[in-house]
C-alpha cells in the first residue's frame, strides 16, 4: 500500500488506487497520517474537519468514518482508539511524506559532506515524491495551515537544489525553470537571486541587471522593501564584472569577504508545544506587516509560557526573515541587561566588528546596519521603555518580539498580548505529550483533575509530568492527593513545588509593601469570587481605593476579572498568596478580614451565595457574639 498527502490525498494497493470516500473521509486519513504515529483528539478531528462549531452528531460521524476507512486501509496501515481518539499506525515507506523527508535528510547529509552532486540528486528525487499542492480535496482552516507549512518544505528544497546546481553547473534548462519557480513565487528573493545569477553565469550579464532592477522594483511596490543584502551583494559583484569578460564557469560566484553573516540565535523550539492556536495566529499576522517594522509583545504571569510562545511563533516566521533572526535575555528588574551591551551583541551578530562607545552611536549604527534587512528579533523579558527603545529597528523589514511581566506602557502603540493559562484539553495533551498518552490516556479523569490542580498552567503541568516519571508505579490520582496535600501545607516542602511557586514569587517582589499586603489578604477567603465591595471590607478601604488596588494586582497578572468586574485567583496562586498571609500579616489579621468579609456578606444589598457564605464562616475560629447573631437570622 502506498500512501500519499503531497498532491491529492491518495492510496494505492499494489498499483490500483483506493476509493478513499468523501472528502470529509479523506481528510480525517490526512489528518491522522500528519500527526505521524500521536494520539488525535476526538474534539480536535471535529474542529479539523468542521472548524469550531461542528454540526450535531460531528463525534458520531468520525466513529463512521473510521469504521469505514479501517477495512480500505486493511493491516498495513491501523487505526486504533485511543481514549477519546483515534491513532493511525502505518508501516514504514508507505507515505510519501515520510520518502520527502528521508530523501532531504539524505541530501543534507551529502551536501555536509562536500558531495554537492549526489545532494541535488537526491532533492531532485525528493521533489519527484510531490503531485501537485499537498492535500488537495481536503478543505478547512487546519489543512490549510498544514498545507502552506508543506509548501514551505518544498520551497525550500526547490531552492536548495537550485543552489546546488548552480554550484555544480551542468544542467542547460536550469534558468528556464528558476525563471518559472520565480514567476509562481514572486515575492521568495533568494529564487529572484538564484534567477540573476543563472543569467549572469549563461553569459547574458545584461538580462542578469534587468531581473535585478525588476526584483527591486516589485519587492518597492508590494512590500515597501529594498532587495536584501545578499541580492545587493550579488549586483555589485556582477557591475563590477568589466563588459565583455566571460562569465564563471563551474562554481558559482564566490560570496564576498565582508558578507554580512545571517544570525540563527533563537532558542530550541520545544517539541512538545501544545494549544495556543488563536496566539499564534494573532501574533503571525500582527508580524507580517512587511510595510513597516512591527513589534509586538506578550505579557504574563511567570509560567504561562511567554518565552516558549515568542520561540515557537519565531520558528515558524523564520522564513519571512532570510536575514537571521536575533534574540536576548534582557534580565529582570532587578538586574536588568544593559542595552549598550545587547546593542554590542547584535552588531557583532550582523558582522560589525568596530563598535562605538556610546549608546547612542551604537543605536543609530544598529538602526543604519539593519535597514534594509528583514531580521526577526525576540527581546525576552524586557523591564522598561529605556531598556528596549535603543534595541528596536526603524526601517521595514524587521519586526520584533517583546515579551515581558507588565505591559510597558512608555512604548506607545505597540500591541500586548496577555497571555493567560492553556486551555483544559491543551493542558491534558501537554502532559500526555511529556508524560506519554498510554498512561495519561489510561486515566484521563484523573489526568483532568490533575491539569486542573495545575490550574492549567504550563509550568506547572510539566512540573506535574515530572512527578509522574518519576513516580512511574503510581497511579495518577496519588500524585494528585500528594498535590492537594502540598497545596494546604503552611510551607511548600517539596523542591518542585518551589519551582511553581518562583513566578508568583518574582511577582510579588515587584509590588510595594501596601499592594504585596493586599495581594495576599485577598487571597484568604474561601469564597470563589470577590466583587469590589466585597474587597473593599476585606481589604478595610472605599471601594474607590479597593478598585485601584485589585485592578493593579490584575495587572500585575496575579489576579482574574471575570463577569461584572468580578475578580479571583487561579488555585495555584491563590494556595501561595495565602500561605504568605497567614505566614506574614499573621492569624489574627486575618481573621480580623474575614470579619469585616462576612459583616458586608451579611449586610450587603449584593447578594452573596449561600456557598460563599459558608466558606468564609467556615474559616472563622472565633465568631464574635455580634456576627454570630446576623448569622443565625441569614442562614438556616
């Protein structure tokens, strides 16, 4: 049987293809065969083939395309439920996704080993595996994603092969087919770069200038973009050939002495990033305004995943910035990384040796060095207006992203991404993807209970993972009771409970004693929600005042709103801020607010649910005569 996602989704016993059935049908096959082997969520098949709101009776119709498509596919390519999914299991060599991917491992492989021949041999048989656009009959947004991230693959290839050709020579019909990958992909410069020099190396040196001007002038009317410095590098080189000199034969022309380096400085990608579909598309489309030199931030509270977002939205951008892409730690408030060094960073980075001394000659040398350049920069964990300004580009072509622990509002029109906990079914595949689906699977309501302990957070799920490996004879719902248990204890015993806790300790280190005090009284009561009257008498403040200072602990990211203004905690913030308040304003204090808590619960026009009111009575060890007596006549 022989498989295929690169063209039509197609399959073949032997040479007679398949009926693969609907469309619909073909796509859950394509689906499953991208996802190579992993799990795949009922709900996420659903939203694949449907978009977000599936029709009634989506989950049924899966279960009856699956039933169908089992005994077409027959042993050589199963697909097994999962817990709530189903996973395609196919046997080696059969998808001609897989054939591309071993082929142009092969030929990188060739070509670091000085063997250029044998590695455009093998891309050209790599190529050969493709059929058309990948996933052709299969419609919806995911495909389409997944559709224009294959492209890329190939593009990539193509290029690459023309690269190694125009290194070895040889072929006579290479400048035809470059000219007509150019024409199809008119805005991909290094095609319009590989086209100049396969006319310059034919000897047509003039028809060479003229692709030259015509590249400029589109990349000047779509993007607002000059060719970028290897096109510029490579012109230079042709007007200073003297007229009439024979082209260069063999090899092609060898890069300039002073070429400017192209910097890879992004971190690893994590490979099991999970969710976050709705960030990522807003921040890819708020960095691919090529008009201008986008920035963009993302702030958060410590743990929610500001860095790993900013390096995977980085990775997948990486090829709209040929240019490099930079990236620096600049710190935390309390030692923040200077700008003069991270500015000596990146100059060294595009290949300027001799720096200036002052702050102000490196930025504006930083800002004439990469005008012209389309360069991805991530500025992690930026602190203050001061430190990011002298870092950012001003010309088009480059873009940035901030991340950060406040908004940093000395920068004016720049767009913040608050970036809150996963969502549920995310959280669950983040820890089936660390932990392994078979055991998560295998208890997945208690693996709900246990991403929900976590309140979601990305941080803490892997720090739960962690727990599972090493615990690997226990069963899901005893790491959650050690869990629970850690929660109520006065001091966090274990070193992992430590690591949860660092982000609501940096937090918390940037507020001032008054709103530090406050962050953890509020964080008393047992009631699920605090209106602003509710935190005024908790807090012994006008309601005026109350506001302020749950609006700053909400931008401080330390607290929710939710509904009507409402405000609350995640558990797991909640669980720290208390012990911080019992362990600092002590016992007393803290009963002295649940009193004033419960006399306003008691009193207020508001209602306050019965269940709340009983969690914070609850909590009082020494009901004074007079509440106890508005008790008796409000509760049963």
């Amino acid at each position: 049987m022989r498989l295929a996602v690169l063209g039509p989704v197609r399959a073949w016993r032997q040479d007679e293809e398949i009926d693969l059935g609907s469309p619909q049908q073909r796509g859950l096959l394509a689906l499953l065969l991208l996802h190579e082997g992993r799990p795949v969520a009922t709900e996420a098949i659903v939203e694949a083939l449907w978009g977000e709101h599936g029709p009634r009776g989506a989950r049924g119709t899966v279960r009856t395309y699956v039933y169908r498509l089992r005994p077409i596919l027959g042993d050589l390519a199963v697909i097994e439920s999962t817990g709530d999914g189903y996973c395609l299991t196919v046997r080696r060599g059969t998808v001609d996704l897989e054939e591309f991917r071993k082929l142009t491992a092969r030929a990188q492989r060739a070509r670091r080993a000085d063997a250029p021949a044998s590695a455009a041999e093998l891309l050209r048989q790599a190529l050969g595996t493709w059929h058309g656009p990948a996933l052709s009959g299969v419609r919806g947004p995911f495909f389409e994603l997944e559709r224009d991230r294959l492209e890329e693959s190939r593009l990539a290839a193509l290029e690459e092969v023309f690269e190694l050709e125009l290194e070895v020579g040889g072929r006579s019909d290479l400048t035809s087919e470059i000219r007509a990958a150019v024409d199809e992909h008119p805005l991909r410069e290094r095609l319009h770069e590989q086209l100049v020099l396969s006319l310059f190396r034919a000897g047509r040196r003039a028809e060479a200038l003229a692709a030259f001007q015509r590249t400029r002038q589109l990349l000047r009317d779509e993007l607002g973009v000059d060719p970028g410095p290897a096109l510029r590098s490579l012109h230079s080189r042709i007007l200073r050939e003297p007229e009439g000199a024979p082209a260069p034969a063999g090899r092609a022309l060898p890069p300039p002495r002073s070429a400017a380096p192209v910097p890879a400085q992004l971190p690893v990608d994590l490979g099991v990033f999970t969710g976050r579909r709705a960030e990522i598309a807003e921040l890819s489309s708020a960095l691919g305004d090529a008009a201008h030199a986008p920035v963009v931030g993302i702030t958060g509270l410590g743990g929610t995943g500001k860095t790993a977002l900013a390096v995977h939205v980085a990775h997948t951008l990486r090829p709209r910035f040929p240019d490099g892409q930079l990236f620096a730690d600049l710190g935390d408030f309390r030692d923040p990384a200077d700008p003069l060094e991270v500015l000596g960073r990146f100059l060294r980075a595009v290949g300027v040796a001799r720096l200036p001394a002052s702050l102000d000659e490196r930025a504006a040398l930083w800002r004439t060095t990469v005008s012209n350049r389309r360069l991805l920069i991530v500025l992690d964990a930026a602190s203050s207006g001061e430190q990011v300004r002298p870092l950012l580009p001003a010309a088009p072509g480059c873009a940035v992203v901030l991340t950060g622990p406040r908004r940093i509002t000395d920068l004016p029109g720049i767009p913040w991404l608050r970036l809150g906990v996963l969502q549920p079914e995310d959280a669950l595949h983040l820890l089936a993807a660390i932990s392994g689906s078979r055991r998560v699977f295998a208890e997945r309501e208690a693996a709900r209970r246990l991403v929900q302990a976590c309140s979601y957070q990305p941080l803490s799920v892997h720090v739960a993972a962690a727990r599972l490996d090493a615990r690997p004879s226990w069963t899901i719902d005893q790491i959650l009771a050690q869990l629970h248990d850690d929660l109520r204890r006065p001091v966090v015993m274990h070193e992992d409970c430590k690591i949860v806790d660092k982000p609501f300790r940096e937090a918390q280190a940037r507020m001032d004693t008054f709103h530090r005090n406050a962050f953890h009284l509020a964080a008393v009561p047992d009631c699920g929600r605090l209106d602003a009257e509710m935190a005024a008498a908790l807090l012994d403040l006008p309601v005026d005042e109350a506001t302020a200072v749950m609006e700053a602990l909400v931008d401080a990211h330390v607290v929710e709103t939710g509904e009507n203004g409402a405000y609350h905690f995640l558990g797991l913030v909640k669980a720290f801020a208390r012990r911080q308040a019992l362990d600092g304003l002590g016992h007393e204090h803290c009963q002295q607010a649940l009193h004033r808590l419960l006399r306003h619960c008691l009193t207020s026009r508001n209602a306050v649910g019965e269940e709340d009111l009983r969690a914070i009575l609850d909590q009082i060890t020494d009901l004074p005569d007079a509440l106890a007596d508005m008790v008796s006549l409000s509760l049963p």
